[in-house]
C-alpha cells in the first residue's frame, strides 16, 4: 500500500507539474519577414509594402519586407524553398514566377514546393496599337497579318508573350514576329514610334491609352482591362489562352495548418485595407484577390494551361 500510494502521489505531482508547464505558444510569436523577389519602387514592392501594416495589426506582430531581386521572382522564390517551413517566411513574387517559368526555363523549383497564401490585383497586360493602324480590337491585326506578306511585328517584353503570340499565330496561319525589347516602357516606345505593329505590355501602357494615343486591343486576362472593358480578351475571341498575372505571396510547403489559416485570414484582411485598395487603384490593377484554396487551384490551371501550351 505504501508503494503504491507513493507511485500515486509521484504521478500527481507530474501531473500537477504538466498542468503549471507553460502553455505552447499560437502562432506568430515573432516577426514575419516578406522578401520580394524584386527592386525597391516597382509594383510587387509598393503593393507590398502597403499590406505590411494590415498583416501586421491582424497577425499581432511586425511584418518586415525585404528585397531579393532576380530572374522575375525567381531567386526570392528559390531561397525561400530553403527556408523552414514554419509560416515566418514568405516571398512576393508574380504568379507566371510559379506557373510558367518551371514551363519555359531551368529553375530550381516547382508548383509543389510551395504554399500559396493570398494574391492582390491583376496586372493589366494587353495589346496595343497605333490608333492609326484603324485596328480596334485584335481580330483586326490578324486579318492584317493575313494580308501582309511578311506578317507582322509586335515588341516583346518576356517568354510568355512569344508563347502566347506563337500560339495564336499557328492557329490562325500567320506569321507574328517578337521584336524583343528591354520592358514595358521600351515596349511602349517602340509602338508609339512606328517601330512595330503593336505590342505586348503588362500596364506601362495605361497613361497612353487613357489619352487616346494608343488603342487597348486585347486583354490577355480571363475578364476585360479595368477602363477598356470596350476591348475583348483573348479568350472571347476564342483562343485557349489567357495570363491572370497577379502578385502572390507564398510560404515553403508543409508549413503547419493553424500558420497557414492564420496568414490566410490576415492576407484577406489586408486586401481590403485603403492603403492596398489605393495603390492597386493607382497602378490600374483592379481589387481582385484570392486566398488559401482558391489561390491554389488557380495558379495550378495555369500552370497546367502553359505546360500544355509549352508542348
């Protein structure tokens, strides 16, 4: 009897001992640092820096953003898949970082190596002309290019727009030919000059057309350009083909489910924040916005729309 109640009241003290251990901690307990996979001033970094406030009030701790630029998000992306997978990094990029470039390039990554958290606005990525080509929506340009000897030139900014452009040009029996430039800003010069047909821009051409100095004449979205609804998208004219570039915001694979419902709720808190809302405004990149699942399914179809696409 002795033994036994002394075994009982050892197991007691345990227990009372477990009971006054601290309590395991909820996450976060620190700091949150978002690496943007491109320079200070650009549209992922201002969007960015314009969450962190929001995040930080619903996470209840510091939001810290800093800069890794490279390869359109893809360095960012790269280190952050050897980061611990704890929910305290997360790296903001372009969603064709994740859904075309494991596609088109050697990159150390791939769709499932990630987590994907939420994605803010769309960029306005369109086609544009000359409006004294006549041409008001993209149809015209291939009926154009039927007549042309020679085809047509465009000016191209990235991979992406000579995929989609080679798609539609073995579609239709035309010949489109990239003229590949610098960016957006190049691109739009080169349009605005005479120097090609038309071009691929993600937004540098908004102040353009919003002056009437070039004409929208398709939207490569799945809905029509914020301020040129007037405009088809290349899915109403009936190609298989559309980007949705948003910017995302992603965490390593595996992180713990309570992280990830946490960073979820607060990235949808933030996209409804003013200061958010105020730069997408600016920028013409509308206040879409997915989060948790709803992400991922999407970046997925895309990703399985450009390797299909790709072969």
């Amino acid at each position: 009897m002795k033994v036994s109640f002394r075994k009982s009241f050892v197991g007691f003290g345990v227990a009372l001992a477990v009971l006054a251990g601290p309590a395991l901690a909820e996450f976060p307990e620190k700091e949150i640092t978002v690496t943007v996979g491109f320079g200070p001033g650009g549209g992922v970094d201002t969007i960015t820096r314009a969450a962190a406030d929001a995040l930080s009030t619903s996470l209840g701790e510091a939001v810290v953003v800093s800069n890794q630029p490279g390869a359109g998000g893809g360095l960012a992306l790269t280190a952050l898949k050897a980061k611990p997978a704890d929910g305290y990094n997360l790296a903001a990029a372009i969603s064709t970082t994740i859904s075309f470039d494991p596609h088109s390039s050697s990159v150390s990554y791939g769709i499932d190596d990630f987590e994907y958290i939420g994605a803010f606005g769309v960029f306005p990525e369109a086609l544009v002309s000359l409006p004294s080509r006549g041409w008001t929506e993209f149809s015209e340009v291939i009926a154009a290019a039927k007549d042309a000897p020679d085809g047509l030139t465009y000016a191209s900014t990235t991979s992406l727009d000579r995929v989609v452009m080679k798609a539609i040009s073995e579609k239709e029996g035309v010949v489109l030919k990239p003229v590949p430039t610098k960016g957006g800003a190049e691109a739009v010069a080169a349009v605005l000059g005479g120097h090609v047909d038309y071009a691929y821009s993600s937004g540098t051409y908004y102040a353009q057309a919003a002056a009437g100095e070039l004409n929208v004449l398709a939207g490569l979205g799945t809905d029509p350009v914020p301020g040129f609804e007037a405009a088809p998208t290349l899915k109403s004219l009936g190609y298989d083909i559309s980007s949705v570039n948003m910017v995302i915001y992603a965490a390593p694979a595996g992180i713990p489910a309570e992280a990830k419902a946490k960073l979820v709720a607060a990235f949808e808190a933030a996209a409804q924040s003013q200061a958010v809302l105020d730069v997408l405004a600016k920028r013409n990149m509308g206040s879409f916005t997915l989060t948790g699942d709803a992400f991922d399914e999407q970046i997925r179809a895309q990703s399985a729309q450009f390797k299909a696409a790709l072969e």
